[in-house]
C-alpha cells in the first residue's frame, strides 16, 4: 500500500474515528426494555447505526419514520442517549497513536460528522482527544449534509488547508462521495459501520483499508 499524500487528515465519526456502537447498544436497549420488548446485540446494531437514530428505531422497533409517534420514541431515544454517550465510546485500535502522530508532525485533523452538534460536542469533551481536531463540522454548521461537498469544503477552510492537499476518511458511501465533491483525496473505512448490502470496494475512494490500524501505515509511515 502506496502512503497517501496529504498535508491534512478529515475524519467521520462514528464508524471512522470513534466506535460508538457499545453506547448506541446501552441506550437503544434501555429504551426497549422500557417497552417490553427483546433487547438487541451490538453486532446487530452495528449494521444499522450508519442510517443514524431513524434508522436504529426503525429496525428496532418494527416501524417507519412516517408512523404516528415516531418522533416521540426519536426525542425519547436520543434524550437516553444524550445521557450515554460517552461511557464507552472510544478510538478505534491504533487511532490514538496515529492522532499523536499528526500532531508530532505538525499535520491539522479535523471531523466532518453527520451527527447534530449537541451529541459530538459532548462526546469530544468526554473524550478529550489529544490532539484536539482543530475542524468539526456538523449539520447544524451547514445546509447541505454529506454527500454534499459543503461539509467538506468548511472544514478544510477551518483546517487552513486546500481540499487537494486533504484526504478524508469514512466508512459510508456518502462520505467517500463527500470527499470526492469537494476535491480531497478519500480512504473507506471498511472495517467500520457497514451494511450487508454496501460494497465498499465499490465506492471509488483512492484507498481501501480492512482495519482502522492502517491508517497508520498509510499516512505516516
């Protein structure tokens, strides 16, 4: 595997940077259990997290968005959440060392998230990555969501660095197509939240890694 060339490293998050899914399987079990109904494994809910809170209720609890009180197990999930996210949420195996790898070589990283603000921001504050991402951008910070190329284009704009001196990483389509739009060079992330159906392979990124640990390899070494 060629080392990527880049002077500024973007990271999604969940799936990619973080493995949030042991907090995602406490709250959505919880909630459930508050209902009465069977709880969930964590290699079930590993597939359906990269369609977000919707899609983990939906396949949760056996219904659609477009069903009547549906926003109501939303507010009341995501308030569970709010209350677990950081208990065993961390850093996919060898990301800590290649965070302080960046800094060591003065190289800026930043996240480009799906995931509203209030729920990145407090898990990052109880995190406490070192070094700290000098870019978050989340889809209160613009209009267009991923695959859009707006989230991208503001984060390199925060990182100080031109889109094509950047790569950016991610474990869903949306994020490579992402990258792509707004002119970076793109690794998938396949080992982290990957639906049955998706074919990472398939998505066009330059790079292709199976475990978060060759990241490393790839971009420092």
């Amino acid at each position: 595997m060629s080392r990527a060339n880049y002077q500024a490293v973007l990271f999604d998050l969940d799936g990619t940077l973080l493995d949030t899914a042991p907090d995602f399987t406490t709250s959505i079990n919880l909630m459930l259990s508050r209902h009465q109904r069977p709880t969930l494994s964590e290699n079930d809910i590993r597939a359906i997290i990269t369609h977000g809170s919707a899609g983990l209720l939906s396949y949760a609890f056996k219904c659609s968005e477009s069903d009547a009180g549906f926003e109501t197990l939303r507010e009341e999930f995501l308030n569970i959440y709010c209350d677990h996210l950081a208990q065993k949420t961390c850093l996919f195996p060898g990301l800590a060392e290649l965070l302080t790898a960046l800094g060591q070589h003065h190289i800026p990283w930043g996240i480009v998230t799906n995931k509203p603000r209030r729920f990145t921001c407090a898990i990052l504050e109880g995190l406490a990555l070192q070094p700290a991402p000098q870019a978050v951008v989340c889809p209160d910070d613009v209009e267009h969501n991923k695959p859009h190329a707006e989230p991208v284009l503001l984060a390199c704009r925060q990182l100080g660095v031109a889109p094509q001196h950047t790569v950016f990483i991610g474990d869903h389509l949306r994020d490579i197509e992402s990258g792509r739009n707004a002119g970076t060079a793109t690794i998938a992330a396949a080992y982290g939240y990957i639906d049955d159906a998706e074919r990472p392979h398939d998505w066009g990124a330059q790079y292709l890694v199976n475990d978060s640990r060759q990241l490393y390899d790839l971009l420092i070494a």
